[in-house]
C-alpha cells in the first residue's frame, strides 16, 4: 500500500525491532521501504559512545546544540550510547518523519528532542513513535523560551511529550538514564550513585553556608 507521494505505508502493528509480514500481502514492499527508510535516516546522525545508540538526541538546528550538548554529556557520563542529529520538522519535515517512524527498528529506546520559537520537533516526533520522547525547550533571543516551552509542553491527549524545563537538557538526559535504567540494574546503581553524590554537595553547600555565617 503506498501514500499518495508513492512512498510504501509501514500499517504493521510489529513489536520494537521486530520484521513482521504485512497483513495486506506485500511483506517484501514493506520491508525493502523499512530497509531504505534506515539507511535514509542513518545518514542523519551520529553514533557517541560504544555499542549501538540506544538515545536518540535530535534537535531543530546545529545552534541548539550549546544547550542540547548537556543531555549528552549526562549521558556519556553514565555510559550510556547516544546518537546526534539535525532533524528540522519544518525544514526537513519528510527526514523528521522518516527518523521518527525508524527509531524503534533502529534500537533506539527514548528520544530526546529539543527545538526553540515555534517547537514542533517533539511533538511531531512522539505523533510517529511509540517509544518515549522528552522535549527540551530551547530558548531564543526573542521570548526567552516561553514560546518553546508552550509549543512543546501542551500536547492533546493520546501524543504524549515529557518536557522538561527551559533549556533542561541535562534533565532530559537524566531522565531518558532512569527510563533506560528500568530494565538494567548497572546503570540504575550508576544513578543511585549520581544521586548520592548530589546530595553529599549540597550538604557541603549548607556546611560552607553555615561557616559563613557563624
Ligand atoms: C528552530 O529554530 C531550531 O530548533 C532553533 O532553535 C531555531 C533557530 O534555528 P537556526 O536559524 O539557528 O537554524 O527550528
């Protein structure tokens, strides 16, 4: 079955990485369109840390990165496979949809997504996906993020979108950590331990608070 720009429609109701026939009849189509979907999509990002990318970060433009770099560097601190990408759902809205219908195949288990003024990225991306995405809302010089945070935050029900705080990328990728760590135990010691540490701090911030004032 094809769309009306030609393009085979994916209607299986597989499991994540699972290739499954198509009920319609044409299991060879769908696969070869799945196969040439990957490889589109591949072309989009890149792989950071060892071992397949099991977060995908995408954003609207290269300049969010300065503040999309945090959920990475959270990330690869927890050891965690991510992969990077521009994946502009107004600028390049076919290779949007394109990475978000993949991501399960691709072994990807959460997406986190940031874009800044008018953020559809998220929301869009989570319309095509069942895994879980996080948004970050990317600040602009313009509205200091509000309009992203709006754009991002007030999905209709049924599309859910887990936002996090203006420019809350280290969050986002803390939480993207503590879905993942739901099914492996070494990573959710590694967060307890982050946890821990956290919290040690801030008692040596009352501490140094304290001696301030005494
Ligand atoms: C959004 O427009 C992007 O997510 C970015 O935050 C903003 C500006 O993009 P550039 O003009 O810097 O490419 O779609």
């Amino acid at each position: 079955m094809n769309d009306p720009t030609g393009r085979p429609i994916d209607d299986t109701d597989d499991l994540p990485g699972a290739v499954g026939g198509d009920p319609t009849g044409a299991p060879g189509d769908i696969v070869a369109a799945r196969g040439a979907q990957e490889e589109r999509v591949a072309g989009l990002v890149s792989a950071v840390g060892g071992g397949a990318p099991l977060v995908g970060i995408v954003m609207g433009s290269d300049s969010d990165w300065s503040v999309m770099s945090a959920a990475g560097d959270v990330l690869g601190g927890l050891g965690v496979p991510y992969e990077v990408g521009v994946v502009s759902a107004h600028r390049m809205p076919r290779d949007m949809l394109d990475y978000g219908e993949a991501a399960a195949r691709r072994g990807l288990r959460v997406l986190v997504a940031g874009a800044g003024g008018a953020a559809h990225l998220p929301g869009m991306l989570a319309s095509v996906t069942s895994i879980p995405v996080i948004g970050v809302p990317v600040p602009l010089p313009h509205l200091d993020g509000v309009d992203s945070l709006l754009s991002i935050v007030q999905m209709p029900a049924g599309v859910p979108v887990a936002t996090v705080s203006v420019g809350g990328a280290h969050n986002a990728g803390l939480l993207a950590a503590r879905i993942l760590a739901t099914y492996d135990q070494g990573l959710y010691g590694r967060l307890e331990a982050e946890r821990a540490a956290l919290g040690a701090k801030a008692r040596a911030k009352g501490h140094a608070l304290r001696g301030r004032l005494d």
